[in-house]
C-alpha cells in the first residue's frame, strides 16, 4: 500500500464514518472506519461492507448476520471481537475491532519475497495462539449456557491477523457454522478456501472442532516449511491433493526442525479426525511444551519490519481519517436542553485543546481589566488577550487565606502599640516588651506578617519605640536535696532533724 492522499470525509451510516476500503474477500470488503459519539467522541474500527452484488442476497445477508452474532459470543484475546451491525439505506455493516497488523498470509508473501522463511518461534507462537482463539469459539455457550458448536471452517493464513503487539487473532467467523444456523449452508456448496478443507468438509461429511485442528495444522505445515502443502493448479487438482496426496515430513524441507513439532504437525494432518488432537486447546498446549515461545514482543517486532510498507501506508490512512472525520450531528444526538448544553461546551472544549499552540512566543503583560468588563479583546502590543470569565477556586481560597492573615497580623499590631507599648523619652533607654503567650503565638501565625508590617507606612511620631521581645523565662528545677537520711544524731544519741528536710 502506497502512501495516502488525505481523505475525504468519509460516508456517513448511521454513527459511523465509512472510509477507504483496506482489503476485500469474495464476499464483502474491508473499510477504515470512525465510531462518532457525543461531545467530539471518536474511534477508529475496522467495517466489513457487503459488496453491492450480495446485499439484497437474503442468505449472503443472513451468513454475514451469523458472523456478527456469533463472533459477538466469543470473548478471548485471540479473536477480533465484533463491535456492532449496523443496517442502514440498504447497507450491512459489521463493525470489529481496528487492529494494527497484518495477516500471516502477506506476512508468509513478504518474507518468502524476501528468500527468508517464518522462524520457527514466531511460526510456533502465532499457530498456538489462533488454536487457542479458536478453541474459545468451539467452547461458546448461548445465554442458556447451551453450547453452540462453533465451526470456524475457513480457517486460512488470511483470517490469521498478528498485531504488532505480537498478538495473534482468528477473524471471519462469516462461514462458521453453528448448530442452530446450519440451514444456511446445507446446500451442497463448498464454502471455505479448499486448500486449507479437512478431508470430512470436502467430502459433506459432518464436521466438528477437529476441522478446525486440521486447518491449523495446513498452516503450521507451510509456515514450517515455506510453501504450500495441498495447493493444485485448478480447485478440483487441490481438492484432490487433500483426499490422496501423501504429505510430506516437514523435515523433508527444514532438517533442524524439533522432532516433537514435527510429530505434533503431521498427527494435526492426519485425515482421520479420530486420530488428530481433540481440541485446538490440546494442540495449541502441546506446540507450547515442544519448543521454547518466543516472546509477544519479539513477534510484534518481526510483524512490524516484515509489513513495514503495509503498515506505514495504513497509518497515513489512518491518520488522514481522523483528521476528515466530523462531529456526530446534532439532529443524532437525543438528549435534552441540558444535557445538549453540556455537551456543547464539551464540543468547545476539544476544539478550543486541538488549536494549535505558539509555544515558544512570549506573551505581553495584558493591561488589568476589572472582572465582569465586557471586552471581547484587549489589544495590547497586537495581541489579542482574552479574559476568563471568572476565577478559579484554588486562586479564591488562596486570596481569602492571604485577607485573613493579613488582617489577623495587623489587629496583633495595633494591640501592641495600644496596650503593651508605653511611649519613651527620647533619652531613655528603649522599653523593653514582653509579650504573653497568646500574642507571640498570634505573630507567628503567617511567616509574612513582619514584611507586611514593614510594608505598610510608619505613624508620624516624635520618639522612636524599640520593641524588644524577651524570650519566655522557663524556671530552673529546684536543687536536689540531700535528705536521704533527714536527721542527725549528736554525741547523746539523740536525733535532730535537718531543716530543709522539714516540710514548712
């Protein structure tokens, strides 16, 4: 993908935005799209569009439906979710999760372009963790707690997303089949990619979990080996291939791979289902004990050099998009006086935070207007200064804070030189004051009480006051009497007490 003209606004369906198409299948295409919300809300989503041919298809209508709300059932980290459908002036759209990254099939083209092969972890890793994805979808249940029987039945490197968070992804639940929707594919048709079919699905037989397993096993094979594995040059070739041809040991095309690998590859191969692993889970756990994983972030960083043009172009896309996209219109949004108010300034708000900012330019002093002037600019230097409507709380309550201690210092003032100051000759020594407790504590209150005293201008008088503020006397602890023994004897033997240990 080159790189991307900024695009237009996209068209507008119900509250999603529909922009360039990013890839396309037999069936429907695949469109950068923006969820628009209230107050400026947006989200970029990935939207699958049926094409123009199928949307007045009912059973085209009807498997696209199945996908949504059986993908919808499926909760895990190894599936794209489905967000939403939307069907709307004759269009279906299933909305997913935008996922950055790219599909293990242009992944596999890529890097064999390249004359490079998958390695061998990072091939481990992403086959465990599409198994483990798909091993939540056979496990889903109904609101009943009934299970479903989930069948993905195209399970291919194309539906095989990996994020650049190292993160594998099952999509495309669009052919799955559950128990309660098979109607729908009961028609003799092949549905899937025949390259990746199990044995069972080809032939109309009944298929379960361990199709899935089989499929899996096709891509661990060709990533393992870097080529395909059932691959003809007609479908009816490639069918065949699946049904007779032998299958090769992938140690026949890599010799250093594990010997457990190997053996877990071709008993997911084996086209008896008896005989492949019952779940994906079980497959997925025993990858994960053969060799050591490699780690998410290393995954994320092959998928990132690997499809570096891909993805590059795609955040142009991207980043053209949510620079196109508008706001929700108002005529969409049901809400009422207030709360349509609310979300108005909000609105405001973002676009006032997304202007652009003069960081480095040094503002002019704007020249003091009283609150409440209606001005609708202030030119000063040509500049223009807007003034806020009001102040805020944290300034208010610093301002009372400050009043308050400003006039707490200046009442301990003036009862100072009421009360405690006595006026002096000019040939007498100064005064020396002492202050009581409550008034030294009352100075202390705020640390600028002196500076604002020194601040305000002196009263005319003809003799200077010295204040002299004498520190608190703090009486000394009585000598310790030596009274141990409190009496004397004389030479008669007779017992005289001493007089400082007679208690007055």
């Amino acid at each position: 993908m080159g790189e991307h003209q900024p695009a237009s606004r996209g068209r507008l369906v119900g509250r999603y935005e529909v922009h360039d198409r990013i890839a396309a299948g037999g069936m429907a295409t695949v469109h950068v799209g923006r969820l628009l919300g209230a107050a400026g809300f947006s989200r970029t989503v990935a939207i699958k569009r049926l094409h123009d041919a199928y949307a007045k298809d009912p059973e085209f209508v009807a498997m696209l439906l199945d996908e949504a709300r059986l993908a919808a059932l499926i909760r895990h980290p190894n599936v794209v979710p489905t967000l939403d459908v939307v069907a709307e002036d004759d269009e279906l759209l299933v909305v997913m999760e935008y996922v950055e990254g790219d599909s293990v099939a242009h992944l596999t083209k890529v890097a064999q372009g390249a004359g490079q092969r998958v390695p061998v972890p990072f091939a481990a890793a992403i086959v465990a963790q599409a198994l483990h994805g798909l091993h939540a979808a056979h496990e889903a249940r109904d609101k009943k707690g009934e299970a479903l029987g989930i069948v993905h039945r195209d399970v291919s490197p194309q539906n095989i997303l990996v994020g650049v968070d190292g993160v594998a992804r099952v999509l495309d639940f669009g052919i799955a089949k559950a128990a309660s929707r098979a109607t729908s594919t009961e028609d003799g048709q092949v549905k899937g990619k025949t390259a990746y079919m199990a044995p069972e699905q080809l032939q109309h037989g009944a298929v379960d979990r361990r199709t899935d397993v089989f499929a899996a096993a096709v891509v661990l094979w060709e990533l393992l080996c870097g080529r395909r594995l059932f691959l003809g040059d007609s479908p009816a070739e490639t069918m065949s291939r699946v049904l007779t041809l032998p299958i090769d040991s992938p140690h026949k095309y890599a010799p250093d791979l594990p010997g457990a690998l190997v053996s877990i590859t071709l008993r997911g191969l084996d086209r008896e289902a008896a005989n492949r692993f019952a779940t994906a889970e079980e497959m997925a756990l025993a990858i994960e004990e053969s060799i050591p994983m490699a780690r998410s972030k290393d995954v994320g960083a092959w998928v990132a050099a690997t499809a570096k043009v891909v993805l590059e172009g795609r955040a142009q896309l991207v980043k053209a998009v949510e620079v196109a996209s508008h706001r929700m219109p108002s005529a969409q949004l049901s809400s009422g006086p207030g709360l349509a108010r609310a979300i108005e300034e909000a609105e405001r708000r973002r676009e006032n935070a997304e202007l652009p900012t003069d960081v480095g330019a040094v503002a002019p002093r704007a020249p003091i207007v009283e609150e409440g002037t209606a001005l609708s600019t202030v030119q000063s230097t040509s500049t223009e200064v807007v003034l806020p409507p009001r102040r805020s709380r944290a300034a208010l309550a610093l301002a009372i804070g400050g009043g308050l201690s400003l006039a707490l210092a200046l009442g301990v003032a003036v009862a100072l030189s009421r009360g405690a100051l006595s006026p002096t000759r000019g040939d007498a020594p100064p005064a020396a004051v002492t202050l009581t407790e409550p008034a030294q504590s009352a100075l202390a209150v705020t640390p600028s009480t002196s500076a604002t005293a020194s601040a305000a201008p002196a009263p005319s008088t003809t003799t200077a006051t010295k204040v002299v503020v004498k520190p608190p006397v703090v009486p000394k602890p009585p000598p310790k009497k030596a009274c141990e023994i409190p009496y004397i004897i004389d030479a008669k033997g007779q017992k005289h007490f001493k007089p400082e240990c007679v208690d007055n």
